[in-house]
C-alpha cells in the first residue's frame, strides 16, 4: 500500500477505537499513520536520489 492509504487507514482505525472505547484499535490506527509517513518520506527521499542521478 502507498503512504497515504496507510494513513488514511490508520485514521478510520483510530477514530474505530475512540468511538468503540478499544485502545488497542486506536493505537494500531495511529501505528499505520505513523507507518504511512515513512512510507512517504522513504517515497521522496529515493525521489530525490532519482533526480539528482539523472541531472
């Protein structure tokens, strides 16, 4: 999955657990979006590689 769908899981998840009162949802929620922005982070860093690898 790309960055942004972990994030956006992990916020549905996390929202899941406060509603539900489940700590554990909500802390795997706020795992995934923790995920997606490495995710996204690692995406740009290697972007960045791969630009200046061309120049």
């Amino acid at each position: 999955m790309s960055g942004k769908t972990d994030i956006v899981k992990g916020r549905i998840k996390e929202a899941g657990g406060v509603l539900t009162g489940n700590d554990q949802m909500r802390n795997r929620g706020k795992l995934d979006q923790a995920v997606g922005r490495v995710k996204q982070a690692a995406t740009k860093a290697g972007d960045k590689v791969a630009k200046r690898m061309r120049k």
